[in-house]
C-alpha cells in the first residue's frame, strides 16, 4: 500500500493543532510522524507557524501570513475585521495566520488603551473565560 496523497481538511487541522499544543520545534514534531511524507507536514505546518523557522527554509513567508509583532499592525487588523461577520473574520485569521482569540485580546487592547482606569489581563481573560462558557452554554439548549 502506497503513501496516501490527498488529505482532508480534518486531518491537516488535527495535525496542526496537535503541533501547536506540543510545544515541539518543526522538525522534532515532523520526525515523530513517519505515517505522512515530511514535505506534506512541513508544508502544513509552514502555512499556520511561518515564524517558526527551524527547519532549513528556502523561501520566505509572505508578509500577508506574518503575525503583526507591533502594535500598529496589530491595530490595522483590529480596523480591518470591524465590521467582518465571524465567518469573514476566521477566513481572515486563518489566511494571516492568526487566532480569532488573538484579535479579541488586540480588540479588547485597542479599546482600552486611553482609559486610565485599565483592566488588568487577568481580569479581561476571566470575563472572556465567563462570556465563552455562558455561550457554549446557550449553544448545548
């Protein structure tokens, strides 16, 4: 039986999203997984972690798929996903290689950057963490 060539949707997901838990580099994740070809994962791989070069990378990552590391970019998406229905909003974050969660965190961030009175990280993610569990709540009725 030869290697297989085409994947579903599923399986890249589950495979990338078992490397984002994993803590592992590119390369020590793709030598645990012989049952696919290393080009196939790494190519995978390559499109949702572009920043994380270990492996040998011939071609650099285009600056549309780049996590913004300032605070101007990060701004910009904020601007850009406003009014984007959820939908619009994940094929965005997917095609820049974002999490949805990420873009709250800058949201919530862009909106509080002038109060004096700012809420600590701490606190917003507890309310992010109620807000999400009442949601997942109201979707199980």
């Amino acid at each position: 039986m030869g290697t297989k060539t085409s994947f579903s949707m599923e399986e890249k997901q589950q495979l990338v999203n078992e490397f984002a838990k994993s803590g592992l580099t590119k390369s020590e994740f793709i030598r645990l997984h012989h049952e696919y070809k290393r080009t196939t994962i790494y190519s995978w791989l390559q499109k949702y972690f572009p920043d994380n070069a270990d492996v040998n990378d011939s071609t650099d990552a285009s600056d549309s798929t780049k996590k913004p590391k300032d605070s101007i970019g990060k701004f910009k998406m904020v601007l850009e996903t406003a009014k984007m229905t959820d939908i619009e909003v994940g094929a965005y974050c997917r095609s820049n290689g974002i999490y949805a969660s990420e873009l709250n965190v800058w949201k919530v961030n862009c909106m509080n950057a002038n109060n004096s009175n700012k809420e600590s990280l701490e606190t917003v993610l507890k309310r992010l963490i109620a807000e999400n569990k009442l949601l997942k709540e109201k979707d199980s009725k």
